[in-house]
C-alpha cells in the first residue's frame, strides 16, 4: 500500500526513501526484528551554546532549562518517570519529553543503552563514557563560524571510531542535543546541500528564518574552503555529537555492522559528513545497511510551502541526490490521536515530533509485536507516574 513518498507496511511501519523496492524493505524489516535482542544502543548526550539562543529550540522552555534538558532526557530513560529525579525534566512549551517514548519502548525491547556525554555542564549521575575531559563544555554558538578546535572534533571523531570499529553486533545510534537541528542545517549548508526551509525542530513551526539566518553568519564567518573536510564543518558550525556519531557510524561499516541512526535532521547530517569522507566510489556500498529511523510525526510534517509535502523525506532525498546514492528510512506508525493524554495528543499537532531515540525505538517496538492501543496505554501510564512524581517533588516528598 503506498501513501504518496512512501509504502505503508503491514505492521503499520513507513518505508521511505529514494530507490523504494519492496522485496529489499521486507528484507530489512525482517533483519532487524530478529536482531533486536543483539543491537549495540547507544545514547549520545551533546551540548552547544546554540541552544541557548532566544526562540532556536523548545527542548526546554528558556535558555537555561535547556542547558540540562540532556542529561535529563537520558536520566528519565534509564529510570522511568516514577523514580526521583537528579535531574527533573525541563518545562517545555507544549508535549512532553521523546525520552518518555523511548522509555516505554525500550523496556518492552528490553534493551538499554550505552551513554556517551560530551559537552554537558552537569556531570550525568548515572554511567556514561566520556570521551573527553567534562571541563571541555558546550560548543561555542554555530553563528561564531569557530564553535570547536579541529584538535577537539579529531579527537571526538576518533574515540568514536575505535568504539564503533570493535562492534560484533547492529549499531543503533540515537542522541539528545538540544540545537542540534540548528547545526545540522549548518553542516548540511556548508556541504553545498540546499535544506532551507526543509529543517524541522521541536518548535510546532520551526525558527527557519532564525535558523537561516544563524547558519549564514556561521559559514561566512568560517571563511571555509569550497569543498570543505567534515572535521573542517564541525569545528565552524558543528556540535559535539557530529565527530562522536560520524566516528562510530564509520568504525562500525567498518567491522561490518548494520545500523539504525535514530532520529531525524541530526541523523541525515551525520551520514553526510561521514559520506563526505568516503571515496565516491565506495560510498553505495557504505550506505547498503545504513537506516534511517524516525517518528511518522516528522515524516508527516510539511514546511514552508506546498513543494515541501513530506519535507523530511525531501531532505533526505537531497541528501541522498548529492552523493548519487540510495538509502532507506522507516518511520514507525504509532499515533497518540486517541490518548488520554493531552501532552501526548500534542504531537498530532506538530510538538516535538522526534528524539531521543523515539522514533527507533518505537520502530523497533512496533516491528517486535507492540500494538498500537498497547503503546498508547503504556505511554498513558507513564505519563500519569511523571506527574505525580513531578508532584511528589514539587510538594519537598
């Protein structure tokens, strides 16, 4: 069954993506829902002085709830939202944290993940590899064209690489990075790629013209070169999570890995960079078992004009059209239409849409055997345990 850019499978799953052959998505589909148990999940936690810019992100309503939001997404993954909080979620305009998604799905896949914090100003309170010293900070604004040293982003690139070179199983990468549409939208610019008015963000109507607008003061004042080196585009206008992600998406192909990138925006702009390193002729059999892995709230969404139907989907055929090859999303089918929930009603209505990992593991949920009315009374739940722990804390308890 097809639905405009994309098929509609029988488990409810989206097949998206240039060069769509059916055969090759049922392949696909079957692969992962038999490796589910056998998957490397790793949480990437990044922060960049962007985020701090006035009306760029809703990943937490102000400026300085945004500094944390990381830290506590990952907090309420890895413990639920009934257990007190070292790190309470942020107030947001509108929705509620992706994080509370990924948590239903997670524990039904019975999976967990592996964080990898770098950029943060808080120390995490639970495990995480670091990869470099806490004191490094946030990246500087992407606008300042400077907002990491290229000895920094090698670095970063390079940690992320021996971990992902030493994988004997899938790779499923997710990440939290408040701004991290922003620099993406920069990274995706200055590789000579046109995604205005295709970037998407927790915003219900994304900041374009403030994003664009940031975006080209960056890369005019990173003076770059014409075809720019990836670590030359990080260290202008990237973030802390670009070099980490492209190092281990590529040390991963390397020892052979298959691998779901969950999330949207900040996905594509990883698999570009790491395209751009990679000799023109290798790149179709580097992509070959990349995915990507989203929430059908981005795939729905549709930005700036009618030409923008889908405009993820555009993005990620721009992306793909660049570099001459083919690759695949899925986008899982879950809707919170008939929730009890108006914070989770409230992505039908374009809030927050992606994150965290939801849109992977609500995928992988979905494909595992998690229906439709079971996910939205699981999610229904835990949304009740959120408020009344939030109450709990709230009352000194």
């Amino acid at each position: 069954m097809t639905r405009d850019n994309y098929v509609l499978l029988p488990s409810g799953v989206l097949a998206f993506g240039n060069g769509l052959e059916k055969q090759n998505i049922d392949d696909l589909v079957k692969r992962w829902q038999e490796n589910i148990t056998n998957v490397a999940f790793f949480l990437i936690l990044a922060g960049s002085q962007t985020a701090e810019i006035e009306g760029i992100s809703a990943a937490g309503s102000s400026s300085a709830s945004r500094r944390y939001t990381a830290v506590a997404d990952a907090e309420l993954l890895l413990t639920g939202p009934k257990l007190p909080k070292r790190w309470p979620l942020p107030p947001l305009p509108a929705g509620v944290s992706p994080a509370l998604i990924s948590f239903v799905a997670s524990r039904f896949l019975k999976i967990k993940p592996t964080i990898i914090s770098a950029g943060l100003l808080q120390t995490p309170p639970f495990p995480h590899v670091s990869l470099e010293s806490p004191d490094a900070g946030p990246a500087r604004c992407l606008s300042s064209g400077n907002a990491m040293e290229r000895t920094r982003v090698k670095h970063l690139l390079d940690g992320g690489f021996r971990i992902g070179k030493k994988l004997k199983k899938s790779l499923l990468l997710t990440e939290c990075v408040p701004g991290g549409t922003s620099t993406a939208y920069a990274v995706l610019s200055g590789l000579g790629i046109n995604v205005n008015g295709l970037i998407s963000g927790s915003h219900r109507i994304p900041p374009s013209e403030l994003k664009t607008k940031l975006v080209n003061e960056g890369l005019k004042a990173a003076k770059l070169n014409k075809d720019p080196s990836s670590v030359d585009l990080m260290s202008a206008v990237g973030d802390p999570f670009q070099p980490i992600a492209v190092g281990l998406l590529m040390g991963a192909r390397e020892s052979r890995q298959e691998i779901l990138l969950g999330g949207g925006c900040q996905m594509l702009a990883v698999l570009a960079l790491a395209l751009n390193e990679i000799e023109p002729e290798l790149r179709s059999e580097f992509v070959s078992k990349i995915l990507i892995g989203t929430t059908s709230w981005l795939v729905d969404e549709s930005l700036s004009s009618a030409e923008n139907r889908h405009s993820f989907i555009h993005l990620m055929n721009l992306v793909a059209n660049h570099f001459k090859v083919n690759f695949l999303g899925l986008a899982s089918g879950y809707r919170f239409n008939e929730s009890n929930q108006k914070v989770l009603r409230d992505y039908e209505i374009g809030y927050v849409k992606e994150g965290v990992g939801a849109g992977a593991l609500s995928l992988l949920a979905q494909i595992k055997g998690l229906t439709q009315k079971e996910m939205i009374e699981r999610c229904d739940t835990e949304v009740e345990n959120l408020f009344k722990s939030n109450k709990k804390n709230c009352e000194g308890i």
